[in-house]
C-alpha cells in the first residue's frame, strides 16, 4: 500500500511517499563529480543527488545523473530519494527496504579521454534480493563508498527492458567506451504507479546488452473509500429534498508529478502542492415521482438524461494529464518519466460495463399499484480534482450509472418501500462533442397520470 506521511502542506518535504518501510521523496541539490571538459565527446557532466540533511534526514540518492551539457542542474532537475521508514515492513520477513550495495563493479573510466579530470562509473552490486536502481560516479578511478547509494528490495520496484540513451563517449579517445541510459517504467496495472527515479545506468560498449533490464519504484494508487450514499425512502405523496453528501465517496491521493497543474511549472508545484485529490462523490438524484390515486394499476414512465459528457472528460485529461481508463504518464521527461493508471474502482472504466462514452437518456418504466406513490433515483458521480490546500485544478465534470436506478414505494397509512427497478431497454447512441459540459442529469417526462411529477436533479 502507498500512504502520505501527514505533515503540513507548506513543509513538502516532510511529506514522503510511503511504500511499505520505504519513503520517497525528491531533491533538486546536487554536487558535481566530473565531466567532460577537455575531452572531445559531447560535452556531459555527472552529478550526485544530496539530499540536504537538514531538510531530508537519512535519505540517500539511488544513483548519480548524467547531464547532456556541463551547465549547472541545481534547482533546475529534480530526482527520486529514498530512507528507510523508522517502522518495519508490514511482513517482518521481508526485512528493510534498503541496503547499502555489497561492492561495485567498473563499468567505465576515462582513461585516453583528454579530460582534465579522471573519473570513471561503477555499477553497485547489490545484495541478494535487492536491485540497483542507478549507477554511481567517481572523480577518480577509485570505487565510490558505499554509502554514495542505496539499492532497494526487489518486491519495491518493477522491471522494464525498455531505455532511452542520455549520453555516451563517442570521439572521446578513451581506451574503453560508455553509453549511459534512462530507465523508460513499464506499463501500469489498474491502481499502479511506476516512478523512474531519475538516475543513469552505465554500460560498456554503446549498444545494451541482451536482456539488459532497469527498474522503477513501484507506487500503488491506494483509494480511500468512504460509506456510499443511503439509498432514499419515499416517506410521502412527494419526496423530500435530498440533502448534499458531506464526503466524498472515493478519493485518490496523487502525487504532484502525476499531475499537470495550469498554474504551476513542475517544480512549483513541488512545493506548492505537493499531492493532488481526485475525489468522486456519489450521490441521489431524482429521475421522478408519481402518485397513483385511481383503483386499478398504472404505468409511469420517465426518461433521465445522463450526466457525462465526452468533452468534459476530454477537457479534464487535456488539462491535468490525468486519463480515465488508460494509463497516463509524463509529457516529456521532465521532471522524470512515469506510467501511472486510476483503478476501475475509482474510475467506473471497467469493461464490458464502461458507460462514459454512452450519452443516450435513461427510460425508466414502473407499474404502480392502486393508491400507491413512487419515487425513481439513479446515482451521479461528481468528479473533482483539488491542489492540497483545497483550490479546484478545474471543474467538476460528472457521470450517471445507468446500474444504479432505484425505487422507492409509499402508501398512505403504510411504512414506506423501496424496490429495484430495471431500466427499459433501448439502443444506446454515440453522441458527437457536444457544445455544452457537465450539465446535470436532466429527466423528461412522459406523463402517464397527472400525478406523475418530473424532476430534475
């Protein structure tokens, strides 16, 4: 499960992503540990993520950054850090969720280059059941310590054989050669996160090797979920006003990568924000009502339109990157690549039963005994999308479950009843981008007795 440390919003860093006993947080402050000036390869410079210990404590860097230029990065790039949560694991068994490396490995050094400063890359060598998530820089052709880096557990992280190339030492005139590359996450499940932490994993030669994998932190997209709405009871001729919820029904918490926000860069958002709710709440609405005062049984009929719209969702992922359905993930690398997806739960996206892009109206048909009243609902799911101090990112956008029709039955001088009530089947339309987004679920009638009243929600 992936939880949010509490803490104030003003003080993000003290607001760590928690997987298990591992904490996340991020850093723009590094220091320089070579690059290469004087060597005749494209300019690149190496810098080590440094985590200030006044601000992050025990957070240590998963691996050192290449830089395609030798212009400071500082305040400019933001990686993934990692500390090790001060409770165990939830499975004892499993142990922590760091671990130094055991040794490294050397990948490369720059011996032939012409640069004026040695230096050279190393791969960690991780101890069993851990994996290395970057490799490790040193301004010399010494092994780093072994404090530079934390490998992380194995169940913590996911594999990807899929990289992009950040650098390599082309023309350089070194003896030996380096291509250096960027982790790309692997596609996310429903409810999962894959976060590349933003580091550099060094190999000889300029092509990978067979079977050359690299690995993200694995985030899980954990869904607070809060009573649903109390189905409404009939208690009279007319039903009663329904009242608004005081929750929402589900909320997920994102992080502020995940999120494209119209008024912040990334790195504002950072600190501005530094997570993002989703919310749905769930609520009633009345399709319509009817009071049957004759002797024999009637039948009442009410169509209900519903309440997405294909342009409202549209304009909601275009403005805040998030997707519905589908997995989503950053635009660009910048602040660093992830692949995220929304649980169905969340969502209503499951298939075959998706209903987003069904804009028909709902008919609803009810036979109704003799001096009897009813009263027809369906649920409607509001969509909001707020910073952490509570400002809306945008407007709500809504959808009705065609699943979720209900009745409620009253007869004078008898407790009230509720019953389940079938939509009439009808063949559903695909309707163009309409002009108009996010109306409400606005019922029209076909008036079967004059009793019978419409009302829209």
């Amino acid at each position: 499960m992936t939880i949010y440390d509490n803490a104030q919003v003003s003080d993000w860093q003290r607001e760590p992503i928690r997987v298990d006993n591992l904490l996340i947080n991020f850093t723009t402050e590094f220091l320089s540990i070579w690059d290469t000036y004087g060597s005749s390869a494209e300019p690149a410079s190496f810098w080590r993520p440094t985590p200030a210990a006044d601000v992050l404590p025990g957070y240590f860097p998963l691996g050192d950054v290449v830089h395609p230029g030798r212009d400071n990065i500082n305040n400019k790039k933001v990686v993934a850090v990692v500390c090790e949560a001060s409770t165990p694991a939830a499975d004892p068994e499993k142990g922590k969720a760091l671990s130094a490396p055991t040794d490294f490995e050397l990948v490369w050094k720059d011996s032939g280059s012409g640069a004026t400063k040695n230096g050279s890359v190393w791969r960690p060598l991780p101890p069993e059941g851990y994996v290395a998530l970057g490799s490790v820089c040193s301004n010399s052709h010494e092994k780093p310590s072994r404090n530079a880096v934390r490998c992380v557990r194995a169940d913590l992280v996911s594999a990807s054989a899929t990289c992009d190339l950040i650098w390599n030492d082309k023309g350089s005139g070194a003896r030996q050669s380096i291509s250096t590359w960027s982790a790309a996450p692997p596609v996310a499940a429903s409810g999962e996160m894959h976060l590349a932490p933003g580091t550099f994993a060094g190999v000889s030669g300029y092509a990978l090797p067979a079977n050359f994998l690299v690995y993200s932190l694995r985030l899980h997209l954990a869904v607070q979920v809060n009573p649903k709405p109390t189905a409404p009871v009939l208690l009279g001729v007319t039903p009663e006003p329904l009242h608004a919820p005081e929750q929402p029904t589900y909320t997920a918490r994102l992080p502020w990568f995940a999120v494209k926000d119209p008024l912040f860069t990334p790195l504002e958002q950072r600190d501005h924000s530094p997570f993002y709710q989703l919310e749905r709440t769930d609520h009633y609405v009345l399709v319509g009502h009817g009071h049957n005062s004759g002797q024999d049984s009637t039948t009442f009929r009410w169509s209900a339109q519903r309440a997405q719209r294909t342009r409202g969702q549209w304009a909601f992922s275009t403005l805040t990157s998030i997707e519905f359905g589908v997995q989503w993930g950053a635009q660009a690398p910048s602040p660093f690549l992830f692949s995220a997806r929304l649980s169905h739960e969340l969502t209503q996206c499951e298939m075959p039963n998706n209903e987003w892009l069904d804009t028909s109206a709902i008919d609803v048909v009810a036979v109704v005994d003799s001096h009897k009243a009813v009263a027809v609902y369906l649920i409607q799911s509001d969509y909001s999308l707020v910073r952490a101090d509570g400002t809306p990112v945008t407007t709500t956008f809504s959808y009705t479950d065609g699943r979720s029709l209900h009745i409620s039955q009253y007869t004078p001088g008898a407790p009230a009843s509720t019953v389940a009530v079938a939509p009439e089947a009808r063949v559903p339309e695909v309707a163009d981008i309409p002009e108009m987004d996010n109306d409400s679920a606005t019922p029209q009638a076909e008036t079967a007795l004059e009793e019978v009243t419409d009302t829209a929600p």
